[in-house]
C-alpha cells in the first residue's frame, strides 16, 4: 500500500510538472496572430523620446541607426520587439501610431503588416 502511495505521489508530480512547463511556454508563444496598436519607435527610447530630439519621427529615425524599431504600446506600457520583416517595414511609419499585425514569440511580434492606426 506504502508502494502504490509512493508511485501515486510521483506520477502526480510528475504530471503537475509537466502542465506547468506547458502552460509557461504556451504563454510565451501565441499561436494566433493578433493585432496590436502603438507607436513605431526605437529601441533606445521605447515608450517616451527624450526631450529636445525634435518630433518623434525625426528621433525614431536618428536612434534607430544604432538600433532597432520597436512598437511602443503606450497604454499598456509594454514594448516589443520587431523581427526582420518587422525592421524593413517600421521605417516608412516612424514615430506614428500603427496597428501591427502578427504573432508574439516571447516579447518579439512575427510581423505580417503594419499599418496607420485610425
């Protein structure tokens, strides 16, 4: 009976394991893409530009040549991160408010589009 407990405890545990590092990965990656509105920015700056860099545009673009363009979800306070495809098409909406479609892998969007938000 000793035995059979034992053997109980550690399948559940084993188990309990197993949900948990699905569900953390799960939230990691979102199958489904979604759409997400902020700002185009850089990596540099994120949610607010510094003062006296002028408009947002014209400081998005001068920190991005060291660095990336992000979306700046100002709302919720959050950055992410662009992939490759994300980089090429941020430039032409630098500084604007965007709606960005795609898929979230950790704090990275998958970019499919990207758009002037309304």
């Amino acid at each position: 009976m000793k035995r059979l407990s034992i053997k109980l405890a550690v399948t559940t545990l084993i188990l309990g394991t197993v949900f948990v590092v699905s569900m953390s990965s799960t939230a990691q990656t979102s199958k489904a893409e979604r759409s997400f509105l902020g700002f185009i920015s850089d990596n540099h700056c994120g949610l607010k530009h510094m003062s006296g860099m002028g408009d947002d545009k014209s400081c998005t673009l001068m920190c991005v040549k060291n660095g990336k363009f992000v979306l700046a979800d100002r709302d919720h306070k959050r950055v992410y991160q662009l992939d490759k495809a994300g980089q090429e098409k941020a430039r032409e909406f630098a500084g604007q408010k965007v709606k960005v479609t795609g898929r979230v892998v950790r704090k990275t969007i998958r970019v499919t589009a990207i758009e002037a938000a309304t």
